[in-house]
C-alpha cells in the first residue's frame, strides 16, 4: 500500500458516513484509535484526526493539543493498513466522497 491518508473523524460524522448509525460511527473511531495506539504504543485521549505523511503520524486531540510521532517502516505500514481498512468499511456500507 502506498500513499499517505488523513481520516478526520469530522468525516465519520459528515456526509461521508451519514448512512451509517451514530453508534457504529463512535465505534469506528474507538477501534480505529485503539489499533493505531496499540501500533504506536502511545495511548491517545480523545482523538479527534488522525494523519499520515509518510512515515509522521500526527494525531489532533479533541482538546487542541497535537501529538506528531516519527514512526519506523513496519509501524506506518501498520498504521496505513488499519486506515485504508476503515476508509474500505465506509465505502463497502455506502457512498464515500
């Protein structure tokens, strides 16, 4: 997989997913923030966007701050892995702009 990604959970919560319940949307992000802190090894508090240039995961929490990590080659496969897979899920339930 190539490329690089940016999930925002605004974009769960859009038009984007709107075809899917609220409560599938919150546990989207919860497993997607639970993979990618397990992955990293770095627990995140509310996430609100996740980001991945690269091999740089930047990660903007709900209450502002911003958490940029420097990733080795196997975790920003990882990462990139767990994103396409829930950006894949959304597309598979539905229209994805």
């Amino acid at each position: 997989m190539s490329g690089d990604f940016a999930v925002s959970y605004l974009s769960l919560s859009s038009a984007s997913a709107s075809h899917l319940p609220k409560t599938l949307k919150k546990s989207l992000r919860d497993n997607l923030s639970q993979k990618i802190s397990q992955i990293v090894e770095v627990p995140f508090e509310r996430p609100k966007n996740f980001s991945l240039e690269g091999k740089t995961l930047t990660v903007l929490e709900k209450s502002g701050y911003t958490i940029s990590i420097e990733l080795e080659d196997d975790q920003a496969k990882r990462v990139r892995k767990a994103i396409a897979r829930s950006l894949g899920f959304i597309r598979n339930t539905g229209d994805f702009e």
